[in-house]
C-alpha cells in the first residue's frame, strides 16, 4: 500500500516472485485452455432472406456517483440515466445512401425517450428518512411510481408488478429493515402490503429486487447503482413490448411486431442481488410472443449485444488463431518447434469467413469459454437469452443474446437454429446496421449511448456544482 504520492514501489520484489518455486509450481497447476476444432470455429449455415425492419428500439444506459464535498463525511450522490431510441429504419437508409448526409435530416430519424435521476448514496440522507439506506429505498420506488416511456402508457412500477407476480417463491427474503429494527424473532416482510414485519416501519415492492442489501454506508455505490441502471434498462425493455401489445390489442393490427427489433446495449442478463428478475422477464416475454405467434405466427425480436467479456474474447481469439496455432504457439512457450500453420496462418483478425455464425451450446460453452463441471447449464438463472456469435459482412464480430421465448429454445444442451428466433433476421439486421466507427456495435445503439452516457470528466464537475447548488440553497433561511 502506498502512503503518499510521491511514493513507488521497489523492483526487487519482482524477483520474489520471478525465483520462487512454490509459486511456479502453483501456476503449472491451473488448467489450460482448450481450443475448438476450425471446423467448429466457422460456423453453422444460416438460410437468409434479406429481412429488414421498419423501426429498431435501442436501450441503453448510464451511472455515475459524485463525492458531495459539502455535506456529511463521505457523502455520495448516485446519478443514473437510460436512453430508450426509436430508429426509423428506411429513412435511415435513405440519408445513408445519400452522397452528403444532412446532419439535420439524419437525426430526424430517430426519436428518443431518455430520463435522468439522482439518488441517495452513501452519508445523503433526506430530512424525513433515519439514513441513506431508507432514502435510497423510498427514492427507488418512488422512481418507478413516477417513470412512463409513453404518455399513455403504464408505469415501470407497473412493469415491475406484473413481472413480481412471475417471482420465483423458493426462499423467504429478509426483511429491508433488518439493520434497524430491534425484534429480532419477526418474519419476512409483506412487500405487496407495504408493511415491514412488525408493522413500524414501510417497506416498497421494489425492496423485492434486493439492491439495497449491496448498498453501503461506508464506501462508494457504484454497484449498487450499475444494478438500478440494469434493472431500468430491463424494465423499460418489457415496459415496451407491454406496450406495443396493448396497442396491437386495441387496432387489431399485429404487424408492428413483425416489422420491429428491439436491441438492449449488453447482456439479456440480471446479475447480483436482483438476478431473480431475470427468470420473471423470461415468463412474460413467452406470454406475450406466444399471443404475437398465435396472431401472425412470427416470434417477437429480441436480443442483445455484447461488446467485452468472455464470450467476445473467444470470439477474437477464434478470428486471429486455428487451433494448430494455439497449439504450437504453447508447444513454442514450452521450447518446442514454432513453425506457422500450415493451413490457417495466425493472422492479423480476418480468419474466419465474413457471415459466419457460432451458436454455442452448454457444453462448448463450459469446454472453450467458462470452465466448469455443474450440472445447471451456464446462466440458467441470470439469463433470459442464449449467445450466439456472428462475424458481419464488413467483418465486425458480435456477440448477440437472443431472447429466450419458449421452453424447447431453453434447452441448452443444443444450439440449433431453431432455438433462436429469428435468427436470420438478426443476423440480416447486424449485417445492415453495423457502424464502421465503433465496428462491434449496431448503430441503434450508438445512438442510445450518445443519449444516455455521462461524460466521465466534465459530467462530474457539471453534477458536483448541481449538487452544491441546490443542496446547499435549501438550508438558506427565506428572505
């Protein structure tokens, strides 16, 4: 640990590692990777049919927590915003195609729904609450209460009811206010009543989702608040095609689902203390595609992208090297011949042909990507979608998350076409709108981050001095 700025660590302690036996012998003892056969590696063929949307909505969104310097030791101020873009496909195309593109034209083909907000975080109490844990609490909920995407249309709140009532029932959760309440024998609280379990205290449905147990009174939240970001995000997701299903009901008129995609910046994923919401989305989103399939025998199109992590790292690696490579490139590690493979040069990326599509089942998934010997399949209950991994016709490589719409595509010991609805329409999409700036992201999203993403730098001092303008103003005395 360093005491000062000025101070830096000392080389020598490199040696200490570099020459000691018991920590070469540890490391010869973590396993190595695998590497997938090259025929694998390129793909399952995918009938297309040159598909293409009238609207895309994009989701994404953004957290950032600001020190509040002013108020009580360590005070922090949660502020979150979502982003949800609506993209006008054909116009989109149209400006595209043009030999100049007309900045004013082009951002007249989408339309954005986006909100911000603050809440409290560490040491930020508000005047009616004990502490910053209640008022994250009844901040949270009354968040949800107050949020529409639409002027017509439900709360996230009732989003949120609606999937609560697909909650998996396995265990009791405590009650919000254990830190606070003195009985120690009282059962688990009533969240649809509002009441804690011995009766002085309210308690919120949102408490349900569990993100206050990560929240902290000692250190900074940016957890906790990357999991109100996600929850948005999710809720809004459902939120949406909620709606589209009460406006299909009122015009007779299915066809929107058809002609539209619905894309979320990320994972198809709840992690962390709310991960049950996850298995809750799965149950509705099959509801409603199951209603949509019985009106116009298509299913609902759905997924994610995901730009880093594990899956995405295999994927570069499958693009840059052949198996033989890998296995040489070690062989060459230990002292051995490093001659090039014969038949797959290790390359700069471009070795797997462009349109290709890996759909990955549990057992490659657990062999190639993340190890492990359970029995319940990778992201049984964190995910509502399976990846699949495609190279687009520029070249770009995706990791896609497709929803899961019904039991059979749940089944994750295969990966067949089949199981991931609309398969070649999403691929069709990736391959229309796939930005050349930021090559393994979709221009939807692009646009939804612009929306959403708080500038690290000037972002912070712009909501500093929000803070310290308005906390402060309300303890001046009126004039």
């Amino acid at each position: 640990m360093s005491y000062g700025p000025s101070e830096f660590a000392q080389h020598k302690i490199l040696g200490k590692f570099t020459e000691n036996d018991d920590i070469k012998q540890k490391l010869r003892e973590f396993k190595e990777p695998e590497y997938p056969e090259d025929s694998r590696a390129t793909g399952t063929p995918i009938s297309r049919r040159q598909w293409s949307p009238k609207y895309v909505v994009a989701i994404d969104g953004s957290h950032h927590e600001v020190q509040y310097d002013q108020g009580f030791p360590g005070a922090e101020l949660g502020f979150v915003s979502v982003a949800t873009i609506l993209i006008d496909v054909n116009r989109l195309q149209e400006e595209a195609d043009k030999p100049s593109i007309d900045p004013v034209k082009f951002n007249q083909v989408q339309s954005a729904y986006s909100f911000a907000t603050v809440l409290a975080s560490t040491n930020m109490v508000l005047k009616s609450d004990p502490d910053s844990r209640a008022s994250f609490r009844r901040q949270w909920a009354k968040l949800l209460e107050d949020t529409c995407p639409a002027d017509d249309a439900e709360s996230l709140a009732e989003t949120y009811r609606a999937l609560y009532a697909h909650k998996p029932r396995e265990t009791d959760q405590r009650c919000p206010l254990v830190d606070v309440c003195m009985d120690a024998n009282r059962p688990s609280a009533d969240f649809e009543k509002g009441t804690c379990a011995c009766g002085k205290y309210p308690v919120y449905l949102s408490d349900a989702l569990r993100i206050h147990e990560g929240f902290s009174d000692f250190a900074s939240n940016g957890e906790c608040f990357g999991e109100v970001m996600r929850v948005l995000e999710h809720l809004l997701l459902v939120a949406f095609v909620r709606q589209m299903e009460r406006l299909c009901e009122r015009s007779g008129n299915w066809s929107m689902f058809r002609d539209t995609a619905i894309v979320m910046d990320g994972s198809l994923a709840v992690f962390g203390h709310p991960a049950w919401l996850s298995q809750a989305i799965k149950v509705e989103l099959a509801r409603i595609n199951q209603r949509v399939n019985q009106e116009i025998s298509e299913d609902l199109l759905i997924f994610g992208i995901e730009k880093s992590g594990r899956f995405f790292d295999h994927w570069c690696r499958l693009d840059q090297k052949s198996s033989k490579d890998f296995q040489k490139e070690r062989t060459a590690e230990n002292g051995g011949n490093s001659e090039e493979d014969d038949t797959f040069r290790a390359m700069l990326p471009g070795r797997i042909p462009r349109q290709s599509t890996l759909l990955v089942d549990d057992p490659y998934i657990k062999k190639f990507v993340v190890p492990s010997a359970s029995d319940k399949p990778h992201g049984k209950d964190t995910y509502y979608g399976r990846p699949f991994l495609y190279k687009t016709v520029t070249g770009a490589l995706i990791v896609g998350i497709s929803a899961i719409l019904s039991d059979a595509q749940d089944d994750r010991s295969l990966a067949t076409p089949a199981q991931y609805p609309r398969l070649p329409d999403m691929l069709d999409l990736l391959d229309m709108l796939v930005s050349m700036r930021h090559p393994n992201a979709i221009i939807p999203l692009i646009a939804a981050h612009a929306e959403a993403a708080i500038p690290l730098n000037m972002g912070e001092k712009v909501l500093e001095k929000l803070a310290r303008e308005h906390i402060s103003g309300n303890r001046r005395d009126p004039e």
